[in-house]
C-alpha cells in the first residue's frame, strides 16, 4: 500500500545523513514498481506518490533515490515508458523550478567526498 499512499514517509535524504560513514550508504526513497494490469487503476496514485516525494525532496534539497531495475519493464513497455515518461516531466520540472538535479550514486559519492 506504502507504493500508492504515503504510509510512511518521503524518504529523502538529506547529504549530512549519507556522508556520515564511508563507503556512503545511499538509501533508496522508491522502488518504481512495474505497470500490472490488475492494479492500473492504482497507477495515479503511484505516480502521484512520487512526484510528491520528489516534490518534497527538491523544495528541501534532499536526496531521493528512486530505482529499478531494466528488466522490470520488459512487459507492458509501452504502460513503464508512459510512466517513466511522466516521472522525467516532473523531473524537468522541479530541475527548473528549484535546482533539482539527476545524478548518478557514483556523482553523488564524488560530490560528498568534495
């Protein structure tokens, strides 16, 4: 349920957080599940909960680390590109209206060690 409504929180991560060991341990905020027929008609909800979390993390200058795998989008690749698609707009978004920027966990690492 946690995927479609916010049950336990954002998380995002703030950098003093991730820095405070090394190697850093870079926390994931979401695992973007795959399109599946049978809950489609949750499937705004998902993307909502997302779009909110990063929302969130952009206005706070946090890190939100969502993740998944190739692999989980080779069924209904049409339904995962939609969704991605709708994602990365946000993305834009946020990148214009804050700052917010993509990086990978290696970048990340390197601007923490900085």
């Amino acid at each position: 349920m946690d995927a479609y409504i916010n049950i336990t929180g954002y998380h995002c991560y703030n950098y003093e957080f991730i820095k405070k060991e090394f190697p850093y341990n870079i926390p994931s905020s979401r695992f973007l599940r795959s399109y599946n027929k049978k809950f489609s008609f949750l499937e705004g909800l998902k993307i909502r909960r997302i779009k909110k979390a990063m929302t969130h993390a952009a206005k706070k200058k946090m890190v939100y680390h969502l993740w998944w795998h190739p692999h989980n989008f080779g069924r209904n690749t049409q339904e995962n590109i939609k969704m991605l698609d709708l994602i990365l707009n946000h993305y834009f978004y946020l990148n214009k209206l804050y700052g917010f920027e993509s990086v990978t966990m290696q970048r990340l690492s390197e601007q923490l060690t900085a």
